[in-house]
C-alpha cells in the first residue's frame, strides 16, 4: 500500500510556507510527502508520484549559496507545479532568465489571467500574494507566459508538452483569491489525482500492514494520555489485540482525573492490556525541596526512565517498541537526514532502556489534525481526540516554586474548575491551550470576617498553530468572573486569580 499509495512531492527550498502547501495538498486528498531540494531523481523515482511542488524559499537564484535540485527531475515527465523561487530556479535551468526587477512586489497584486487548463474555473482578474525582487523576464524553449501584473510580464508560465508550469505568487496562502482552486486544478486536472487519501482508508490500510507485521509478536507503548500516544494505542489493539502491552505513568503530576479516564477508556472500552504504575510518591520524593524549572523536567525525566525500565524488565523481551511519532516530528528532526527516533514526551532515551528488536511508528506521515481525525475513526471519546496540549512534566511545571502534595492538589482543584468553566461557556474549541498555575506567592485576603494568607492562582489561555509564538486569548469578562468566583470559592487557600495577557513572545507558554 504504501508503495501504490497516490503521492505528490513537495521539495523544500526553505520557504516559510513549505509546510502549509504539504498541508493543503492533504486537505485535498492526496497524500503529500515534503522532501529537501538534495533529494535524488532515484529518491524520486522510487516514490513514483503523480506531481512534484517547487516551493518558495528565503534566497534569490543569484545567490553564491541558491539551493538547486537534481536537473534530471525536470525531465521525468512528471507534471511540476513551481512556486515564487522553484519557479525561477525552473525557469533558469530551462533555459529562461531571471532578473532583479526594477520594483519587487510584496502582498496583495492584481492579476490577469490567459485562457489555461491551470486556471479551469478561474476567474480572469483576481487579487494574489506576491513576496518576491527578482522576476522572470525570459522563458525557455516550449514554455508561454499565461498571467500578468502591473509589474510583472510572466507572472505564471506554462510549458504543456513537459508538463511545467510556474506561477510567481503563493497560491497556498489565504490572501490568494483562488489560489487554492489552482492548486486543485494542478493536482486533478493535471495530474488526474483520484483523491483516496482520508482517514478510514488510512485506518483500514494501516490495521492491514499491522496485522501482518505483528502476528504473534510483543509490542510495547509507553502510553501518556495524551492524543498522539493514545490514538498510536487505539490503532494497534484494533489490529493486532493479543500483541500490545501498554505502560501508564502516574508521577503525581497528572490532571483531575486524568489516570481514571485512561484507564476507564484503555481498560474498558478497548480492553487493552494496560498495566498502571503508581509513582507518584517516588517522583515527588525526588523532587522536594527543587524550585529550578530545568531541575525538575530532568528528575522527571529521569525518574520516568527509571520507572519505566523497571516494568519493561518485568515484561521482558519484546518485538516492537511502538512511539506515537508523527510527521512534524519527522519534519523538525529534519527531512532528508536519517529517520530521527523521537524519544516520548517526558524522556530522552526511552529505547535504550527496554530490550525490543525494532520500532514501529503508525501515525508517522500524519499531521496533529488527520491523528485527531483516526481518533475519532477509532472510537476514541471526544475529550481524548481533543485533548489540548499537556507538557511531558505534567504539573511539575505549573507549580512555582517547590513542589508539594498539597500545592499540587490546589492546583489540580484550581485546574478543574477553570477547564470546567470555559466547557460551560462554549469556548473549549475556540482556545488552543488554556490551564491554571499555581504561583509561590501569598497575598493577605479576606474570607468572611477574617484575615487570610494564601496562594495566588494564575489562569493561562492562548491560541497558537504551532506552539512557536501565541496571542493570549481574550476570555469575556464575565467567563473570568465565574472562573474566579469558583476557584476562590472551592478551592482552599487560594485568596486571589490573576490572568496573564502577554503573548509569546515575549513570555513562553507555559510558566517554567
């Protein structure tokens, strides 16, 4: 399957929208692999896809360091779809010229489009997002120039009998009217793509290969309740039942009601083998009197290693050690390079500590969104599916200062109330991350009659894609009032509720 498997490659030139591209072909789908611009015409071959995408990138083709490709991938005749910088690079190895143009366009642009197979259902005039200094100002044998700017004469190309064609602007992005119908047009009418990519035919084809795979094989998950390692969980049971051992961690540093939903889902609902390790005593014996962030994510980490080997050794020689990997993690560690193994969420180094011959990672070529939507083909309940992130040390970094038995259970208190609140309101779908810390600041309040002298609450909430910058959400006031009312009236020694509104940057996400 994965061999037949319908695919469009997308070459990397370093373009900020590399990634959004691959992420719109799939949401067309076709299965899109991103590959970096050193990849082979053999790489490619093997692939055999139905239409390569040149992106965009950061350089200009005069550049000493200008990334080229393999100039045998222009004559595979395979349909190729360039865009901004592929286009020029295109254009010059086929014998056309590029030029710094006398005015660069950069955002909205008028364009005008020639009658073209590319642009089927399009309409003559629109608006598009150009960012661009250099133009193409000469084409090569074959090719014809099919748009146009105020500025730019080959504002698009085309070159029919070899199946090329260019386009200046960014039609992946949003302020491309129509830019994704011309996407759409490359990948169907060009390139007659059928569309069978989603996720019941993934799941369907990945229980298959599964099922051969694991037959009357061990495999081990390190399982965390969250979405990547549970849906990796779901996928493997349904395959291969009598094969799969689960290892559940509770270091203390969970959520309200965080190990009794994943067991009651785990153990009930998918009837997996699940064996749950209470170590919560261990980790916050290890973690008394540590106030430094970076000191605690490494006794967690550690310790979680620790814990973890111990039940791996019990369990003994296994076949498979399976991670819920998936492809952005793949990405970062680098398209192109060796297969980076991730280590789990809490730890570095998880494989070395268990005796297994080989990793399996079924949810490698898919993006958060398409293992959300397994989830669901799976069965999962809904608050698991879309379960927002949760960092590896759990609580351990939403308590300020040292970590106790009682600041924890405040803060989980605190934690609930406000995740309750905000499910109340409508808005668990509109905000991407949102949770309460517990700072190690004490204020004088009044409860009743009497003076008090407890802890300070922070509420945290913020929208982001990609966890690498994030606006703070603005929650309507009278959500917060309730949020605050409860909080103070439910949970003890808390006398007061912040809410912090800096964004990142400056600020991170979480607080340690």
């Amino acid at each position: 399957f994965m061999a037949n498997r319908e695919t469009i490659v997308v070459v990397d030139f370093g373009g900020q929208y590399s990634q959004l591209i691959a992420r719109r072909v799939r949401d067309m789908n076709v299965y899109s692999e991103l590959v970096p611009n050193t990849v082979s015409v053999e790489k490619i071959k093997e692939i055999n896809p139905i239409g390569i995408i040149f992106t965009g990138g950061p350089l200009s083709t005069f550049d000493d360091c200008a990334l080229s490709i393999d100039k045998e991938i222009l004559n595979l005749n395979i349909p190729i779809f360039a865009i901004c910088y592929g286009m020029q690079l295109t254009a010059q190895l086929m014998g056309g010229k590029v030029s710094t143009a006398k005015v660069g366009e950069y955002g909205k642009v008028e364009i005008e489009y020639e009658e073209h197979p590319l642009f089927k259902g399009i309409k003559k005039k629109g608006q598009v997002w150009m960012s661009h200094h250099d133009s193409v100002t000469k084409l090569g044998k074959g090719f014809k120039a099919i748009a146009k700017t105020k500025d730019t004469a080959i504002a698009a190309y085309a070159n029919d009998e070899k199946n090329i064609f260019g386009l200046q602007f960014h039609p992946e992005v949003v302020h491309s009217e129509q830019g994704l119908d011309i996407m759409k047009n490359f990948v169907y009418n060009i390139c007659k793509a059928k569309g069978e990519w989603n996720m019941s035919s993934f799941v369907n084809n990945q229980v298959a290969i599964l099922k051969e795979k694991l037959q009357n094989k061990k495999v081990l998950l390190a399982l965390s309740g969250g979405v990547d390692s549970s849906v990796c969980a779901a996928l493997i049971q349904k395959a291969c039942p009598e094969a799969l051992t689960c290892v559940f961690v509770d270091h203390g540093l969970l959520r309200k009601y965080e190990r009794e939903e994943v067991e009651k889902v785990f153990k009930e609902q998918f009837k997996i083998n699940l064996i749950t390790v209470d170590a919560s005593e261990t980790f916050l014996r290890k973690l008394k009197n540590v106030t430094d962030p970076e000191k605690k994510r490494k006794i967690i980490g550690k310790q979680f290693i620790k814990v973890f080997e111990k039940e791996a050794k019990k369990i003994g020689k296994v076949d498979f050690l399976a991670q819920g990997t998936i492809y952005p993690d793949v990405v970062e560690s680098g398209i192109g390079k060796s297969q980076v193994i991730k280590s789990h969420h809490n730890v570095g180094g998880l494989p070395s500590v268990v005796d297994f011959e080989e990793i399996i990672e079924p949810l490698r070529d898919l993006y958060k969104d398409e293992v959300r939507k397994v989830g669901f083909e799976l069965g999962l309940p809904e608050k698991m599916v879309m379960r927002q992130p949760f960092p590896g040390p759990g609580l351990g970094v939403r308590v300020i200062g040292k970590i106790t038995k009682d600041k924890l259970d405040i803060l989980r208190d605190a934690d609930f109330a406000f995740r309750d609140e905000i499910d109340k309101a409508g808005l668990s779908k509109e905000i991407w991350q949102y949770f309460a810390v517990i700072t190690d600041m004490r204020s004088v309040g009044v409860m009743g009659d009497e003076r008090t002298y407890d802890y300070t609450i922070a509420l945290r909430a913020v929208n982001s894609i990609d966890a690498m910058t994030a606006d703070w959400y603005k929650i309507p006031h009278e959500v917060l009032d309730k949020c605050s009312a409860r909080i103070v009236n439910e949970v003890k020694h808390v006398n007061r509720v912040v809410y912090d509104i800096t964004s990142k940057p400056p600020a991170t996400i979480e607080w340690e």
